[in-house]
C-alpha cells in the first residue's frame, strides 16, 4: 500500500484535473424524528417516538472541478454498493 500511494503522489503533478469527479453522499430520515439520544451522567434515556412511517432518501452527486454537479435521490434505500455502480454508470 505504501508504494502505491507513493505512486499515486509522484503522478499528481501530472494529472488532468479536468477528469477527476469527486463523490458526495448523504442520507436523510423524512420522519424527523430522532433515532439516538444522550443523557447526562451515562444514565439511559427513555422516551417516547410517534410511530413516523418516515422515507429514507439517500442523496449522490458527483462534482467536478469545473463545478458541473450531477445529483441524484434513491427513496427507501440506505446506500449500498448496487446504487452507486448505478450512478457511477450513468
């Protein structure tokens, strides 16, 4: 590994930064409710949650150093390696 990242740190200098595309991911809870809590002292919280039939959307957007941003939503889905090929791929 450590050859490879010495590798990789002596082609940078002659990268085109054009082709590069960095990846963004987040996911979000449509339910807003929260699902950890902390209390003082280590004592357990208990406490009660309305039953929230919320969606989980997970957002992927690529971005280049020209600035162009492709963003993508998947619903009901907590990322994984399929979707991201997916994106990537597109």
């Amino acid at each position: 590994m450590k050859i490879e990242r010495e590798d990789w740190t002596a082609r940078q200098p002659e990268m085109e930064t054009n082709n590069l595309v960095f990846l963004a991911e987040n996911s979000s809870n449509t339910g807003m409710t929260r699902q950890h809590s902390r209390s003082l002292g280590g004592k357990r919280v208990v406490d009660y949650a309305p039953d929230v039939r919320f969606e989980r959307l997970t957002m992927l957007s690529s971005v280049r150093v020209n600035c162009e941003i492709v963003p993508c939503i998947f619903e009901h889905c907590s990322f994984h390696t399929d979707a991201k090929l997916f994106f990537v791929e597109k």
